[in-house]
C-alpha cells in the first residue's frame, strides 16, 4: 500500500538540499546560485533520506487506524498524512528548480517521477496553497458524510442505497436513490471549478502548462498523446462492448418494458444495478442465458470442507509458491489482519501492505468464507508479491510501472483461477464442459467489460476541465456526453446545469486518478496472455492457470522487479515481448461469448 498520500495541504517554503548545497540554491527561480547535476543527485538522496525516516513511522500509524478506529488512532494518522503530504509536496516543487540543469538519465527520470508524483500542486503563495488545502478537506468532508433523506425522515447512507439498487427491480425506488444521491454533490461545483484555478497555478510553477497535463505526464510518453493511447484501446474494445451493451439493453428492456428502456437510446444508469452505472454484474439474473449452467459452488464446497480464513490465504500463498516465489514471512501471519476483531470498528476493505518497504507485507481483510473472497485474496497477494519485488530500488521507483500494473497484476493472478485450479485444490469434483462457459464468461464481462469505457471517460472529463477548456457551466453536460458517447448510458432524468453528477463518485472530489483502473481492465488480459503462453498452456484463453508454471512465475518476477525504474514500456517488453499495450486479448479471452451475443443480437437493433 503506497503510504505517501498527497493531500491538498499548505507549502510555504521549498526543501533544501542540506549537506550537499545551501538551501538558497533551491529558494527561486531567479537565485543568483547556478545548481548542478551533483546538487541534484545529492537533493534526491536528501529526499530519500527524509522520506524513508516519516515512511515506516506513518504506515504504521495508518495500519493502527485501518484496523482499529478510534479517536486516538485517527488523531495519530492524520498527523502522519499531514507531515508526509507536506513533505512530500516540498520535495516536488523543489524538483522544478533542476528542469534546466543537464543531469543524466536515471536523475532526470527520478526528478520528473517527483514532480509528477503531486496530483493537485499547491501554489507557492502560502494563502493560495491553504484555501487548495481548505477546498480539498471540504469536498471529502461533503463526500463522506453524504447521505439522502427521504420525505418520511429517514436517511440512507451511500452503502444502504447501493446495497437495494444491486438487488431492487423497482425502476422507480431505483429512480430515487440514483437522484438522491446526486443531491449531495451539488454544493462541490463552485469549490471545485475554484479548485482548479488555483491547483493549474500550482502545476505551472512546476513546469507543467496546467493541471491537465500534469496528471496525463505520468505516463512515459508525451502528455499530448496519451489519451490518443488510450482511445486506440478503447478502439479495440468496443466492438465487443457494444455487442454486450447491446444484449443487455434489450433483455433490460424486456424486463422493464420498452417505455422504460428504449432499444433505440442509451440504457437508463439506474437500471444497471450500481450507483454508477460502472459494472453490472448486479443484474446477471436479467441477462444470463436461458440454457440451465452448472456453475461450481465455491462456497459451498469450501464449508464442507472445513475452510477457515487462514486455509484460504495458504492455499493462496500456495499458488504463488507454485510459481516459484519465496513464502510470505512468518510476521504476514502475525501481523495481517484476516477477520474483523470483536469489539472494535475496522475498515473492512480489502488492501495489500508493505509496512517498512521491505518484508513487513500484510494484508487487511474482513475474509468471509466464499468464493468471491477467495478470488480477492489471490488479488491482494499479488500486490503485495509486487511490493516484495521492487524493496531493494530507490524510493521513488517503488512502485507500478505505471499506474495501472499494480491492480492489473492483481486481477491477472484472479484470471487463473479456473476450474482446472480449483479441480486441483479439491474444491470441485470435475470441470463444467464449455457448454457452461457462457454463462461464466457473461458474468466475467458484466464486471470487467462493461467497466472499461467508464473507466476511461471519468479522466476523459478531468483532463479538459483541469485544463481549464471547459467552464463550470458546462462541467454536468461534458459529463453526459461522455457517458452517452462511451458507455451507452444516459441519466434517467434530465440534469439540471448546476447540478455536479461527477461529485457523486468519490475519486472526483478526493481527485485520485481514475485512468489506472481502465489501464488494469486492460493489462490483466494482455498479462495473462503472455503468461499462458509463457506457461505452455494449450486451453482457451479463458480457461488457462498458469498454476504450478515456474516458466511464468520467473516471467512475471522478472517484470515486477523492475517497479518503476524504467518506463512501463521496458517493464511490458520484459514479460510480453512487446512494448505496447493492447487491448486486442480481450477479444480472444471472451471468443465464445462473443459468437453467443452475435447470435442473441441478430435481430436487434444495436448502437445509440
């Protein structure tokens, strides 16, 4: 878990390079005192050196607070943020002031990873940087205490609301919620649109022409073509997800009825069973082939055989093992935490954890005995063998290659869990026939598939409001464009120009960067390819674990020890033998089902 959290907090003075350079090198632009290349490489030892001394201290106290909420503790990490974040927020707007200075190749990937690693840069105007402080606290705060109120009274949490819209079919109950919920991020508007006027005045004294194209420089290649990368993708992906978007709305309208769901427009983004229309896997029941499936019961074969919650993170581990990774040190047993302690208020939300960025590795879970648990489990070893990996590199090349090898190195390991895996643990007696794949592979789809263009248009948005093209005015309806335009979905009721639908999803006003998430959707398929071929494996895509493969395991470490030390493209050339990302594996994963929406879709009418 990266522990450095980068908050929107006041900076009023820049580091200083102590020891190698007196600080007035680093005081302003204009200083009269020439920096050079060994200022420089000195100044990333300085950082280095402070950073690591508040690193391990402030991960523990995020993991106390994580796992046992209380006034104290939270007192405790909250002092922590604060002292990383601005330290952290110093060190990078003292890196802008090397942006002429020649140095070589590794210090000028270190500084620019620095510079970069801000998502909103605080003004050096000290009022400047609290007010981008004060608005980021604001927006949060309105974020998590957010809730609807009924006409009646009662109030529902974000939680409860999401819980009944994966299992209500009331179109109206679902209507009311959706709406509801978008009532609480309204009053955001005007502190964000603030927010970005004074964060593009911040990324400007770091070099960078605006916000916008801070956040899209993360991405080792010129920020002006990175979302042209990213359409070519989406490029590959669509005609596969029109067919599934397709399918969907005409067994949605079916259900509900053609006034509901028209099958010439976008589908209504309350129908799809999340608040957000982003996955939909919620409505399997709705759209899940005809024909009877004989899906394996996880769960239940993991209670008739006496599962407990450390049964299902050694059989995880196992899995690694078998790839040829070293077994997790005997203080991830001790110190993870796998169940909810008694008596006391924990986040329950799974993470991986790398403590002292060495081998103090965890995870934290609130572990139920099911299938899906057992799924996320193999998840989160995998971000914490990937943390393992890169240990030994510089402090700023701990990390993914770029931002999203972290998860899609997760979810990759999750695509081996097959029938043919769970044959082997004993779990099931024998392999369903591939007459049952459709129905495993709709359900796969309903998740990953129907993500990816959501996944891409949230920083499709940001990156021209960061960039100041779009004014406030026009923030709600550049919103549902994009999401008619990718996904298909359409608000269920007209939008109101004030309103700030983009608020209601949390990585807005917290502003963490969405584009890692469509990334991931992405890699997983690309990565489990290259393994399954590495491994020798002759099933379908879909049905291939690289299970028991050391072949690929040596792959795979070879790619995660790399981090971030080199761009993500020598990290992909590493493992794929190939240096650019694609999408095209999608297509072969889901053949079957492919040919299966084909043939439902025959007689539809398709697109919006």
């Amino acid at each position: 878990m990266q522990i450095i959290k980068q908050t929107l907090l006041s900076v009023a003075v820049l580091a200083a390079c102590v020891a190698c350079a007196p600080a007035n090198k680093l005081d302003t632009a204009t200083s009269a005192v020439t920096l050079t290349a060994a200022d420089a490489n000195e100044f990333l030892e300085q950082y280095a050196s402070e950073m690591e001394k508040i690193e391990t201290p402030a991960a523990h106290a995020s993991w106390a607070y994580a796992t046992y909420i209380n006034f104290d503790t939270g007192k405790v990490n909250a002092y922590f943020n604060e002292q990383t974040s601005v330290l952290s927020a110093r060190y990078a707007v003292a890196a802008a002031k090397f942006n002429d200075i020649e140095v070589g190749a590794d210090t000028r990937r270190q500084l620019e990873l620095l510079k970069a690693s801000l998502e909103i840069a605080p003004p050096a105007d000290p009022a400047k940087a609290e007010r981008l402080a004060a608005i980021g606290s604001q927006m949060t705060s309105i974020y998590g205490a957010g809730e609807y109120c009924r006409e009646d009274g009662t109030c529902l949490s974000l939680v409860q609301m999401s819980a009944e819209m994966a299992t209500s079919r009331d179109p109206e109950l679902l209507q009311e919620y959706w709406q509801g919920w978008r009532e609480i991020s309204k009053p955001m508007k005007d502190v964000y649109a603030e927010q970005v006027l004074i964060a593009n005045e911040g990324a400007k004294e770091l070099g960078f022409v605006n916000t916008s194209e801070l956040w899209r420089a993360k991405y080792d290649m010129p920020a002006a073509e990175f979302p042209k990368e990213l359409d070519r993708l989406w490029g590959q992906v669509k005609p596969f997800y029109a067919a599934l978007q397709c399918h969907v709305r005409a067994e949605l309208s079916e259900h509900y009825g053609e006034e509901t769901v028209p099958l010439d427009q976008p589908i209504p983004a309350h129908l799809l069973g999340n608040m957000w229309a982003q996955s939909w896997g919620n409505i399997y029941d709705i759209v899940k082939p005809e024909q009877e499936m004989n899906v394996p019961d996880v769960t239940k074969a993991m209670a008739d055989q006496g599962y407990d919650e450390i049964r299902m993170v050694k059989e995880a581990e196992a899995f690694f093992s078998s790839l040829g990774f070293t077994s997790l040190p005997e203080t991830f047993w001790e110190r993870s935490m796998f169940q909810k302690p008694p008596g006391r208020d924990v986040q329950c939300h799974a993470s991986a954890w790398n403590i002292d960025s060495k081998e103090d590795l965890r995870i934290k879970m609130c572990i139920q005995i099911t299938g899906e648990e057992f799924n996320v489990i193999h998840h989160e070893l995998g971000h914490n063998y990937y943390q393992r990996a890169y240990k030994d590199l510089p402090i700023l090349y701990r990390g993914s290659a770029n931002s999203g090898f972290h998860e899609a190195i997760g979810d990759t390991i999750a695509l081996s869990m097959t029938p043919t895996y769970l044959k082997g643990l004993g779990l099931i007696d024998d392999i369903p026939d591939a007459s049952n794949d459709i129905g495993m592979l709709l359900k796969v789809a309903l998740d990953k598939i129907a993500f990816i263009p959501f996944g891409l248009m949230v920083d499709q948005w940001r990156w021209q409001v960061l960039a100041g093209d779009i004014t406030p005015d026009k923030y709600n309806e550049l919103w549902w464009e994009l999401r008619e335009t990718y996904q298909g979905v359409a608000a269920p009721v007209s939008r109101d120009a004030d309103a700030f639908d983009p608020g209601a999803k949390y990585h807005v006003p917290a502003n963490v960067s969405y584009t890692r998430y469509f990334l991931a959707h992405i890699l997983q398929f690309q990565f489990h390819k290259a393994l399954c071929d590495i491994a020798g494996s002759e099933e379908p895509l879909h049905r291939c674990s690289i299970v028991g493969s050391k072949e690929a395991g040596t792959a795979l470490n070879d790619m995660l020890e790399m981090g971030k030390s080199q761009p993500w493209q020598e990290a992909m050339q590493t493992m794929t033998g190939g240096r650019d990302m694609d999408a095209s594996t999608i297509e072969a994963y889901f053949a079957p089902l492919k040919v299966w929406l084909d043939e439902q879709n025959a007689d539809r009418q398709c697109g919006w």
